[in-house]
C-alpha cells in the first residue's frame, strides 16, 4: 500500500493555497503543543532589530515552536517539504531556511487584530531577508478575523478554511480583520533567503 497524503493546491493572482497537508488529529495536537505553553501579548518588528508591542497595530497571543525541538520536528518537516514545492512550481525565490513557527490566537472578547503590514524587515543588517510567508488556519468557528492581502486598493480576502495553509510573498501588504466572535487560531511562519536583487 502507498502511504501518501493528498495536497490539493490552486494559484490565485496573489496568493497559493494547499488543503489537507495535515489531517484533523495533526492539527489538534498542533494547538495541544501550543496551547500547553505560556501565550504572550504579540509584539511587531519596527525599523532594524527594534521588536516591541504596539496595540494600535496589532492585538493578538502568540507562543512560538521552535525548530530545535524534537517535539515539533514532524511539523517542521511536512511544512518545509511543502515550501520547496511551492517555491519550485510558483515563486522561485532563493530560500535559505524556516523561521520558528509562531502560534497565533485571536480573541473575539478583546476584538484582537493585526492590521496592515509586511513581513519583510527593512534594515535588518542580516545577509537573509523574509521572502515567504505563510499561514495555517487551525479552526474556522469564529467570525471576523479575515485574512486580506492587498495587492491593490482593494484587498483579496482568502476564504477561511480549517487546515487551508496559504503562502504570500512576505513583502505584500496583508491584515488579519479584528475577530468579532470565537477565536481565531492559526501557524504562521516565514521562509528566510538572500536579499532581492
């Protein structure tokens, strides 16, 4: 018998989405791995290695799995296998490693957002720049907490699927939506790579 999971992907003017890269039980013990740790108030990059918390722009808890953990490894793996497939087939970018993984949660009761931004940091004196971004939607009962992406004055809102991980380029213009009932959880991460020529 083959063992295989199926990736079912599509390619949108902004964005690439896959569905079924974990199945549910993968995804709770996602959420088990992080709900376990300790959350903290988000902060936001600001100019060079400057990192602090700013709750007009973004209002969310997040814990962080880190790679060097055995315990997180078999997460790690199946996203990165599917990075460089992403990368080969849509975006050819020149990509050196994966960031650690950033477990999001936004609450409806603290109406908690993220607006806009990039994820590229501009003056990071590092020979790696974010060039993928990506986010992993754990749940879907909640409302509000859109993702849009803007790559116009009109922003591409992404449909919000349970286990759907959709990657962007890190220098788009994207916003998570204030959350406005339940909670919104999701993985997100960044793929690190040479500086654009």
């Amino acid at each position: 018998m083959e063992l295989k999971w199926e990736l079912n992907q599509r390619k949108d003017e902004s964005y690439v989405w896959y569905d079924n890269l974990f199945d549910e039980e993968e995804l709770k013990k996602i959420q088990l791995q992080s709900i376990n740790k300790n959350l903290s108030e988000s902060k936001t990059a600001g100019i060079g290695s400057k990192n602090d918390k700013n709750t007009k722009i973004r209002k969310s808890d997040t814990h962080f799995l880190y790679a060097q953990k055995e315990e997180n490894h078999w997460i790690f793996k199946k996203i990165g296998n599917l990075i460089n497939e992403t990368n080969n087939n849509w975006f050819k970018y020149k990509l050196d490693h994966l960031e650690n993984l950033q477990y999001t949660v936004y609450k409806s009761t603290q109406k908690q957002f993220y607006k806009a931004h990039v994820d590229t940091i501009l003056n990071n004196f590092s020979n790696t720049t974010r060039k993928l971004s990506f986010s992993l939607l754990l749940n879907d009962n909640f409302e509000g907490g859109d993702l849009n992406l803007f790559y116009s004055s009109v922003p591409t809102t992404v449909e919000k699927k349970k286990g759907r991980i959709y990657f962007f380029p890190s220098y788009a213009l994207h916003e998570v939506t204030p959350v406005t009932k339940g909670v919104r959880k999701s993985l997100v991460g960044w793929v690190r790579g040479p500086h654009f020529q």
